[in-house]
C-alpha cells in the first residue's frame, strides 16, 4: 500500500534517477527532482512533464549540488513548500565517480567524490528524517553500487563512498526502525546509462563476461528494486543487489 506523501530523489533527472522518478510516479507518489547541472534542467523538465502526462502526479525540480549543506537545506525547503511534511519516501541517487585509477586521481576529485556520494546523503537523510519521525513512518533507499561490495580497480573513492553508503543504511535502519521508518539500499551492478553505454564496445563486451546473465542492466531493474523497498513493510537494513550474477 502506498505511503501517505510524496518522495524526495536527489540526481533524478537522467539515468537511474529518471527511472527512480518514473516509478514512484507510476505508483502515484508527487515527486521532487534534484539534478545538479544546468545541462540536467532541461531533462528535468522533460521528465516531470511526462510524470504528470503519463501518470497525472505533480513534481518540481530543485536544481542543487548535494555535497553542500546548505544547497540540501534547499531542497528541503523547496519541497516543504510545494507538498508539505509528509515526505514519505527517500532516494539518495546522486552520485560523482572521479573515474580514474586512485594514484592519478587529484585530491580535489577524491573529495567531490566523496562528498557527493557519501556526505550528500549523511546532509540530506538528517534533514528529512525528522519529518518522518514526526509521521511516524517513511523510506529511504539510498543506491550504494558493487563497488562498494567488491571494490573497484579505477574508482577507489567511489567504491570507499559506497561502502559508506552501506555502513549509514544499516546504522540509520539500526536508529530509525524504532520509529517505523525503512532504511535500505540499492548497489547496482552494471546499468546500461549514459556513461557506460558511450564506453568503446570492446570495452563493453568485455565487461558482459563478468556478468552472468551475459548482459548489462537497465535502469528500470533499479526502479522494480525500488519498488520492492518501499513496499515491503517488514524490510530496513538491507543491501538489495541487482547485479545479473556480477558479484558472485
């Protein structure tokens, strides 16, 4: 049954986030969309446009860099204003991955990356989770990755953000269950985005080897996991992963 309120999805406006949109509104939750960049707002705009054309839900987008606090005040804010206090629903999406072995990586990279990956959401959950504390309920799924899992070979404060992510979720499920709220996580494995999908394709196909249902997800398989999470009533702390068989 669907929470009362409305969801909350930081990095929503393309990728994962968009689909992460999509299914909460598919199943009926107002939505508010974070992107970060200018070049995301158009796409924001494009996607809250067919939130409310295809499943008749209202939404606004936030344009704000989660890795400052006072930017995830903002969003707060902002979606206060426009819905009111019953944030029912959580998605700590987005994300910065540097993208480069750790010894080439300048410490200003390692620090976007964490601090967009792993203080965003430590910012944003303790500025909503009061609400839901008030309410006494509400989900939040913040998407970990594999890599967080397994490590990665050329992101290494990726993955060390990621394995953070996973730490806070069982930390917060451990304080926040006593107040009815859900505390989960989502570590993909190989989606088919943007970024993956502009790879060289040998580089692709090598990397299908490693999964074995022989392919790269799509970002709906993120959306079902979501779906999932919200609606299990009796689910917090725990690492959902779809993955094809990549980890194993």
């Amino acid at each position: 049954m669907k929470l009362q309120g409305y969801a909350i999805v930081t990095g929503g406006a393309r990728g994962i986030g968009a689909a992460l949109c999509m299914q909460l509104a598919s199943e009926g939750y107002d939505v508010v969309v974070n992107y970060v960049s200018d070049s995301s707002a158009l796409k924001a705009e494009a996607l809250m446009k067919e939130m409310a054309d295809k499943h008749g839900v209202k939404s606004v987008g936030v344009q704000a860099d989660i890795s400052d606090y006072e930017q995830c005040k903002k969003i707060v804010e902002t979606a206060v204003s426009a819905f009111g206090k019953n944030i029912a629903v959580l998605v700590n999406n987005a994300g910065a991955a540097a993208g480069k072995r750790y010894l080439q990586c300048t410490p200003e990279e390692l620090k976007l990356t964490v601090e967009t990956d792993l203080l965003g959401a430590l910012y944003l959950t303790q500025l909503v989770v009061p609400y839901m504390v008030e309410q006494k309920y509400g989900a939040i799924v913040s998407i970990a990755s594999t890599a967080g899992i397994m490590g990665s070979y050329n992101d290494v404060a990726y993955s060390s953000s990621k394995a953070g992510i996973i730490g806070f979720t069982k930390s917060i499920a451990r304080e926040f269950g006593p107040q009815g709220i859900t505390v989960n996580s989502i570590a993909p494995g190989l989606i088919a985005t943007e970024i993956i999908q502009n790879l060289p394709p040998e580089r692709l196909e090598e990397m299908k080897k490693d999964v074995l249902l022989g392919d790269l997800g799509k970002p709906q398989d993120i959306a079902d996991a979501l779906s999932y999470i919200i609606n299990a009533k009796y689910l917090t702390g725990q690492i959902i992963s779809p993955n094809g068989g990549y980890t194993i």
